[in-house]
C-alpha cells in the first residue's frame, strides 16, 4: 500500500483529501504546517508527498527545499497542490523541487494520474 503525506493548512481541504484517497486504498498521513511535513517525512518515509504551497511555520517551497536536502527524503516525489494558477508560481514549485503542479480545485482524475505515474516503481 503506498503511504502518501497529504500537507494542507485547510481542514476541509485536508480531510476531503484524505477521505478519497483512502478510498481509493492508499494509506495516508497528515501535516498541517512545512515544519511538520519535513518531520513526518524524515520520520515516516512516505512514497508521495502532497504539497500545498501557502503553508503557516514553514511555507511548501521551504518545506520542499528541505525535503530535497535531507539524503533520507530526497528523492521522495513531491506534488504542489495549490490555488496558484499562474506560470510563475508553477515554475517556482518546481525549482523548489516540486515533480508536478496541480492547482486547485484538484481534478481527481489528474491527480491520481500524477501520483502513479510518480510511484510506479513503489
């Protein structure tokens, strides 16, 4: 079963998140801040990470750069989930470190698509 970290300030959003993809029988943790994203990462090793940029403690573009620095998480695949729509923002994600971009409201159908086509081998 893939273990994916979902990082969502949002309650609703978050919880709406979980709720599908462990539906869909994919194992899930949660962060609501970067700072905690990086943590759980270190600790937990997830197959995915779920990144939403406008993050408190620690916004997703540091919580990403961190990510990518420690040797244990760095080649976790990490999705930008965010309501940034502009070309900038999505470069900026992946500069960061990002593997893809999806703006919100998410299309699950993408999504989804996104996440096997990065965990493939897991």
């Amino acid at each position: 079963m893939k273990r994916i970290l979902i990082v969502e300030d949002h309650q609703l959003n978050r919880d709406m998140l979980r709720r599908r993809l462990d539906c869909l029988g994919y194992d899930t943790l949660i962060a609501a801040d970067g700072a905690q994203a990086v943590e759980i990462a270190r600790q937990e090793g997830p197959d995915l990470i779920l990144m939403d940029l406008n993050l408190p403690v620690m916004d997703g573009w540091t919580a990403t750069r961190a990510i990518r620095k420690c040797n244990k998480t760095s080649s976790i695949p990490i999705i930008a989930l965010t309501a940034h729509v502009e070309e900038f923002d999505r470069n900026h994600a992946l500069e960061a470190g990002c593997d893809d971009y999806i703006t919100k409201p998410i299309n699950m159908n993408r999504l989804i698509a996104a996440m096997e086509a990065l965990t493939v081998s897991v």
